[in-house]
C-alpha cells in the first residue's frame, strides 16, 4: 500500500457540515425548488482557446469544450457523437458534437438536491445501441430525508420514456451527505453501484443488514445474480458485494483485468484507492488512515487490522477524488494503461502509474486551471474528457499537443 502526503494547501471539498436533523419541510421545499428550477435554452458553446498544460509524460492542449453547466456530474458518450451530462440539481443534458447543449431533458425522476446529493450517476446500457436503454443514480426523497436510488429508463433522442426505479437502498436518512452514486456494468452485464455510509450512520458501513456503505452487484432489471458473495446468508441483503466503505465517487473496471477498481473520501485524510473484490471488508469506520473531522482524533482501531482489506493507495490531506477512468488508447502517449483520477479538493487530475495491481508512482496534473474535476471520461476520440464541479460548469477536453 502507498501513501501520499501534500501540503495542506486546500480543504477536502466534500467536507460535510455538522448532522442534520430531519426536516420533512425544508427536504420538501428544496425538491419543489429542484423542480421548478428554470429550463435553460440550447445556446451555442464557442470553443475557447487551448490551453497548454505540461506534464511529465505528455505536453497537453486543454479545451474548454461546452460551458453553461450547473455542477455536471456524470457523462456517457451515444453512438451518434453526441453526449449525455447529469447536473446534481436534477437535469439532464444532450451535448451535441460541436458543444452545444440542449434544454433539459424530459423524464427525468424527482431528486432531493441537497447537500452533496441529487442527480447524480448516469451509464449506458451495454446494448445501448439497440436497446436505448440508460441507468441513472439519483438521491430519492423519502418522508424521514433520502436515500440513493437506480432507474433504468429508455432513451428516445429528446428525453426519457418507461422510466422504473430498480433498486433503493435501504435504510433511509437525514442529512444530505454520503450518497455514493457510481455505476458501472462489468463484463456479464451486471451493474456495479456505489452507496455512501450517509455520514451519521457511518457504523452501519460494518452491517451486513444494510446497503449503508456497500457496494451492491443487481442485474439491469434489479434482481439480485445468484453468485452475489452473500447470497443465501441470513440476516444479509444479497445485493451486496463489498462493504466498509465510506463514501465511493469512483468506480472503473481494468482493461485487462475486468476487476472493478474504485476510490473513496476519507475523513480528515485517508482518501483511498481500492481493487473491491467480491466480499471483502474495507474496513471503514474500524480501520481508516483518515482523522475525525475538528479534533483530529483517530478513528476506530488504526490503520489495518487483520480480515480488513488495505487501500492500494491513499491519500493524506485528502484529494477529495471523484470520477476515474483507465486510459486505454494511443492519443495521449505515455499514458496508455494508467488510471486517471479527479480530485475536487486540489483541483486537479492525479495520472497514476501502474505495476499490475501495485502504485508506482503518481503525478498530479492541472492545478493551475483551479478546476474541481468531478468525473474523468475517456472518448471514443481517444482524448480525455472532465467535468468540473462548479456552479457554471464545463466539459474540458484533453489532448496531446
């Protein structure tokens, strides 16, 4: 396991505010605020002057590629060119090939915009092309606060039609904080989905009984497969897959492999990077190399502990990472087969060299942008592609130069 330290130059940037009680009013206030949120019209993006960026193993052209965003947060590539951007606020957006972007789409289901959650993961049925089906990940208002949620819905080139909840996870909570929200489909057609630890039920990341901290394997229609690791086990959901995890914003599967790689925020430090392998302990709130937030005191026992598993990397101060992608094409040389990972706390992109499953070395990239990156894209291009967490928010395009 290797780990990283930085100066403190920045504040985690998800660091959440103190517990929230619940507040049926103001939960219900801010749903009918997401709502009722203005349509934006389609207006033209003009392309922006690259911008230069070297880095130890490419001379980059950074390209701000569509603008007019508001806090994007997941991005899919269609066959015809174009692209699907989720908005935590509840949108969902076309963005056509040369940058423009549409009027929110219609069909989209109702998000509880609080917090850290809202509409949050998007990805693409492995048979998109025929199928037209696509899967978002959102955070479903409940009468008690929230809870993350799948749909699987069909997309008929100007919204969404036959749109059905598939999972919820179970319990509910107050508090806007710790939704997770990743997806990605593994080589059999599965979806992989990632659920925060909600933060003031951070002790349920250790219990099997709820998806509270989980990373759950379903089928596209919501059914569990029949070779979940807790399948069968009494007193366990069988959507399960991995558990002890805190709050999960980045998920990929290896190129070579097919293992789902993922990253996670700690506390006050500890930010981690993880192989989740079929039901296996993480270790969060037991063991962390992250501090509580304020006093700095420890958390749990330590740092390891046996039947726990190690991140393969982690990082003190936290990053605060979001989004991942492996780079698996010849447009960028020197990059190809390394793992690309946002940070929202630094403002930067981390290229992480690779030996297998064991960290090499890593350089942090893009911080004189001062963009919170948000999710990582690679192309069909070939060429990179970011979101950046912000209130007018872009798409960056990343090219050799």
């Amino acid at each position: 396991m290797t780990a990283v330290r930085h100066a403190p130059t920045d504040r985690p940037a998800e660091l959440p505010p103190g517990p929230a009680r619940p507040d049926r009013r103001r939960a219900g206030a801010l749903l009918a605020a997401t709502l009722a949120a203005p349509v934006l019209p389609v207006r033209a993006q003009p392309a922006s002057t690259p911008t230069t960026v070297r880095s130890a193993r490419a001379s980059l052209e950074v390209t701000e590629f569509a603008r007019g965003l508001q806090h994007p947060w997941s991005l899919a590539f269609l066959p015809d060119g174009r692209m699907l951007v989720t908005e935590r606020p509840g949108r969902l957006r076309l963005v056509e090939p040369d940058g423009r972007l549409s009027a929110p789409l219609a069909g989209v289901p109702p998000v509880l915009a609080r917090g850290q959650g809202g509409l949050l993961g998007l990805v693409l049925s492995p048979a998109f092309a025929t199928d037209r089906t696509l899967f978002l990940s959102y955070a479903e208002p409940t009468p008690t606060g929230g809870r993350t949620a799948v749909a699987r819905a069909e997309f008929d080139g100007t919204g969404l039609r036959e749109v059905r909840t598939i999972f919820r996870q179970q319990p509910d909570a107050s508090g806007g904080n710790h939704w997770g929200g990743r997806m990605v489909f593994d080589r059999d057609g599965l979806l992989f989905v990632t659920l925060g630890d909600r933060f003031t039920l951070r002790d349920k990341a250790q219990d099997l009984g709820t998806h509270l901290g989980k990373i759950v394997r379903i089928r596209p229609d919501g059914t569990v497969p029949p070779d979940n690791p807790f399948v069968g086990r009494a007193g366990v959901l069988p959507e399960i897959w991995s558990y002890g995890h805190r709050n999960v914003q980045g998920a990929a599967l290896h190129p070579s492999t097919g293992r789902l790689w993922t990253h996670e925020h700690g506390p006050q430090g500890g930010d981690e990077l993880n192989v989740a392998r079929a039901g296996r302990n993480y270790g969060w709130p037991v063991v962390t190399f992250g501090r509580e937030y304020g006093t700095g005191f420890r958390i749990g026992e330590g740092t390891e502990r046996a039947g726990m598993e190690s991140p393969l990397l982690q990082w003190t101060p936290s990053i605060a990472p979001s989004g991942m992608a492996f780079y698996d094409a010849d447009r960028i040389p020197g990059w190809k087969g390394q793992l690309l990972v946002g940070a929202l706390a630094f403002r930067s992109l981390y290229r992480i060299e690779l030996d297998g499953e064991r960290v090499t070395g890593q350089e942090r990239m893009l911080e004189s942008l001062g963009r919170r990156i948000r999710d990582v894209s690679v192309g069909p291009d070939g060429l990179v592609y970011l979101l950046t967490d912000e209130p007018e928010g872009a798409i960056l395009r990343l090219a050799s130069r």
